[in-house]
C-alpha cells in the first residue's frame, strides 16, 4: 500500500496534471498552443498510479496522444512539456512535435503517438530488445480502449505471448472512442476478457482511485518483471473534457458527466488523506496555490519567453536526404 507519505506526494502530482492539463486549455483558447490537443483531466490516478508501481525513468514507456501527463511522471520537466506545445526550441521535442509527439529518451519516455494502435507493436519491440540484452526493465504501453480495434492490437498480443515478452500494455477505458460509446463500436465491452485467447494474465480495476490502481499495477508490474510473460491491465476511467479541443461533448449528457466528476480520483485521494487525520483542506488549497504559481510563473513563463525553431533548421531533424 501506499504510505501516507507517498499519498501526499501522488496527489500534489496528480493536482500537478490537472493544473498543467487545464493550463493547456487556457492558452490553447489564446491561440498560443496550435493543432491538436488531447487533454487527461479525470484521469489521472491512470497514469501515475501506474508509473509509481513501476520504476519511472527506468521503465520504457510508450503511449498515444494524450500523452502529456505520462511524459511528465516519467521524469520529463513540466517546462519544457510546455514549451513544446508552445512549439519552441526549448520544448523536448525541440518545437517539432507539438501535443501529440512528446518525447524524452533521457527518462526512456518513447514517445506519444498519433497513430491509434500504433504503439502496440512498438512496445512489443521495446520489450523484446530487453529480453535479448538481458535486462531487468519492462515496456509499459498505454493506450485508450478504442485502440484495442486496430489489428495491431491482435498482431501484438499473439507476438508478446508467443515470445513471453515483459511488456504491461495499460488500457485507459474511458468509454468513448472520440464521440462513440464503446459498446457501439465493440462487441466485448470489457476489455481485459479479449486478451484471454492468447493466454495473457489481465485484470481490470477502478481508474479513479490512485490506491486501487497501484495495488493492481504493482501486482501486473511484479508478473512481467519476474518474466512471468506479458500482463493486460484494464482501468475504468472517465475523461472530463472532450476527446479534443473540437469536441463539444454531445454525444454524452451532463448527467452522465456529473456522476463522473463525483469519482474525481483528485477529490477521492484528497479526501482519504482528510478523513485518515494526516491532512487537512488548508494545506490542500496552500498546495494548490504553490502549483497555481509554479505553472504561471515558471512552466508558462519559460515556455512563453522560449525562442522559436529557426527557419534554418527546418530540416535539421529530418532522417532523410
């Protein structure tokens, strides 16, 4: 279990997410963030409640393209997160990736992907390369629910049970695949039960509670480290804003949304810490003004003041000829 200690580490970063999350928000609507943006309000005990039961930094880790929040719990600097959504230099992509495409090999974060389903094969190589050096990581792959349509879901699942891969593929259920209601576009709703006829071990938990998710993840991230093959880990989950910036969110109705913003996994941690003795609401609003700051007076600021690539560079990352 996670100590109390620890409890109150996990929150400050999960309130850390919500805040950069919904700082992207803001400056995307002020036309300084372009192109797409995927946001993860309300899902965040997914995430890093997973990553703590892990080894961030040290594990692979690869996702698609609501991807901010993963880089960050893997060690990536909030700055220059910020900055590559801005699209400058400075950012970990070097301004040339933007929302989708955040990197940082340094804290072997692999990437997020615009491709859904692409990540499934990739993870699939990021664990066999372990499993021929010999070493004691394990590839983490996160995607969302309607990824596990793609063919590369299948292809994947075969291959990684097949060669006994130490991969945690984490899906983030959160019911929609863009505006579509999962049980419209899949016929077995419950995602973990689909990994069965490759003899994957899975399970499938509560997304919203961080405690939860990490007695689960632990239990998945021990099975593939001890090489006991791969692992299908399903967290129910909700996203509080839409897919994308361009989603109006009619397809779902505000009651269905309230019940949701209930099982807030902030409000659930928060309030456990309340009820325990170990915290109190005064240090949990001190806390998120300290966040409040830090991301207005450094994270925005640093991303803001940050050069643009140069025009002459254009093609200074590019493979090919």
């Amino acid at each position: 279990m996670l100590s109390t200690q620890d409890k109150k580490r996990v929150l400050r970063e999960m309130v850390l997410a919500r805040r950069f999350e919904e700082r992207c928000y803001q400056a995307y609507m002020e036309r300084k963030i372009g192109g797409f943006l995927h946001l993860y309000p309300g899902q965040e005990a997914c995430a890093i409640g997973v990553m703590e039961a892990a080894r961030p930094g040290f594990d692979y880790v690869i996702t698609g393209y609501r991807d901010h929040v993963h880089a960050i719990k893997c060690g990536s600097d909030p700055k220059a997160v910020m900055a590559e959504l801005y699209g400058k230099e400075t950012g970990c992509s070097k301004g040339r990736g933007g929302s989708m495409h955040i990197f940082d090999v340094a804290n072997r974060f692999m990437g997020g992907y615009a491709l859904v389903g692409g990540p499934f094969p990739l993870a699939a190589g990021m664990a066999k390369a372990i499993q021929m050096k010999g070493g004691d990581e394990i590839a983490i792959c996160f995607l969302g629910d309607s990824a596990n349509n793609q063919g590369t879901f299948h292809e994947t699942m075969n291959m990684a049970a097949l060669w006994n891969l130490p991969v945690l593929f984490i899906c983030e259920n959160n019911l929609y695949g863009i505006g579509t209601a999962l049980h419209r576009s899949t016929a077995v709703t419950d995602q973990y039960k689909r990994v069965c006829s490759y003899g994957i071990e899975s399970d499938q938990c509560d997304g919203q509670d961080i405690d939860v998710v990490f007695e689960h993840a632990k239990k998945a991230v021990e099975h593939v480290r001890s090489r006991k093959g791969p692992y299908f880990l399903e967290l129910m989950t909700y996203r509080f804003r839409g897919h994308s910036m361009s989603d109006s969110r009619g397809y779902r109705t505000r009651e269905e949304e309230e019940q949701w913003k209930e099982r807030d996994p902030i409000n659930i941690l928060r309030d456990r810490l309340i009820a325990e003795g170990g915290y109190t609401q005064a240090e949990f609003e001190a806390m998120e003004k300290e966040i409040d700051a830090y991301i207005e007076n450094e994270v925005i600021r640093f991303a803001e003041e940050s050069p643009e690539p140069r025009v002459e560079e254009l093609t200074r990352y590019v493979l090919a000829d």
